[in-house]
C-alpha cells in the first residue's frame, strides 16, 4: 500500500474524497485504509483502517480518534479499478484495454507519480472519469 506523502497529495481531492465519503451508508468502511493528522505529533500523517465516525469524527483499528476532516481516504488498487469500471463498459476486458493504451502513452522518461500502481491507477482514473492530469501539484483539467 502506497502511503508516501506524494499519493496522500494526489489522493487528497474532492472527486476521490467525495467517493469515499459516499460510502459510508453502503459500504463496510472498515475496508477503507485512511491518513490522519496526529495534532498533538507536529501533524504528521498516520495510516490507520478506518473503523467507524460516529459524530463527524473518527475511529482507526489501531485506535486513533480525531475528526473527520482530519483524514484523507487513499484507494488501494483494487478500489480504484473498481471506481475506474463505473464509467461505460462493465467488461473487465474493456478497462484493461483502455488502461493499456493509456499506459503506453505515458512520456518517457516517466513522471515521478508512475513509482506505484496506486498512483498509476489513480492517475489513469482521473483521467478517465474527471478528465484531469496530475501536474506534480495538483489535477488540472485537460
């Protein structure tokens, strides 16, 4: 699991939050891995499993507690290739296609996001449903 501070940045945005968040009623949310700042820690980024957020707060497995708009939801794979299917084909085959052609025409050398595939599926799938490319800093619509 990704965890470097360069895919909290890129995982830190309102479409993939907005995602997460919607979950909540639906989804077992302890299958979400999350960040959290640790206030009383200079604010460093703690992962924890998140477990529960009961009034606009939050619980990690390890323990940790905080509020809700101290945390950061960052995707496994898995659940991005799941969010990246949503759009308009449910063929498994189909999104390897897409992936594929798109991950082919990645410049060379390649970015510094290209070091994992959280981060190669996150940016495929921006792309793909948002229509946004990581600059380095931040999604820019294309």
């Amino acid at each position: 699991m990704d965890t470097t501070n360069l895919y909290i940045r890129m995982s830190d945005c309102p479409e993939i939050q907005a995602i997460w968040l919607s979950q909540f009623a639906i989804a077992e949310v302890y299958d979400y891995c999350v960040v959290y700042r640790d206030s009383q820690d200079d604010g460093k980024y703690h992962t924890g499993i998140f477990v529960e957020s009961p009034s606009n707060t939050f619980k990690t497995a390890n323990g940790a507690k905080g509020k809700m708009n101290d945390v950061i939801w960052i995707p496994r794979q898995g659940q991005l290739q799941k969010i990246a299917n949503t759009c308009d084909c449910t063929d498994p085959m189909c999104l390897h296609l897409d992936f594929h052609k798109w991950f082919i025409a990645i410049p060379n050398p390649a970015p510094d996001w290209t070091d994992t595939f959280e981060k190669i599926w996150l940016a495929f799938t921006m792309q793909r449903i948002y229509n946004k490319e990581w600059d380095g800093e931040k999604w820019q619509t294309i």
